[in-house]
C-alpha cells in the first residue's frame, strides 16, 4: 500500500506542473518523504527550480525531535 502511494504521488508530479502546485500538495509530496532531487527528477526540471518554487508556495524544511529512548526516560537531545 505503501509503494502504490508513492508511485502515485510521482505519477501525480510528473502530470502536473510544478509552478501550478498549492502549498497544501508540496505539503503532501514532501510527507511521502520525497526530496527535491527526487520531484526534480519526475518533473525534468532542476532542483534548484523545485526549492525555489517550493519556498515561494511557503513550504520550509523543518527537524522533529526524535525520541529515541521510547519513553524510558526524557531525552533532551534532538537528533
């Protein structure tokens, strides 16, 4: 179910303009783990072009804090 999702999500970049996409889809597109080398490979554009049109839809690079520890005890550290 997984892969079919991801295969649809890059069939779905390669059929629609990049310039035309809402912040909303970059949202998603970027959820499924796609990085902007790989949206720049399915829409045969630069990834330069990719950040910079996912930037101007407000979409930013974010770091989760991840927990490693899985609740045994507080970990301050995120990685």
């Amino acid at each position: 179910n997984q892969l079919y999702l991801l295969k649809e999500v890059g069939n779905w970049v390669k059929a629609n303009d990049l310039a035309g996409i809402e912040a909303s889809d970059w949202k998603q597109i970027k959820a499924r783990g796609f990085s902007d080398a790989q949206i720049a490979t399915l829409a045969g554009v630069e990834e330069g072009q990719v950040a910079q049109l996912r930037r101007k839809a407000g979409v930013r690079p974010v770091m989760k804090r991840v927990d490693t520890c899985a609740a045994e005890f507080e970990a301050n550290t995120p990685y």
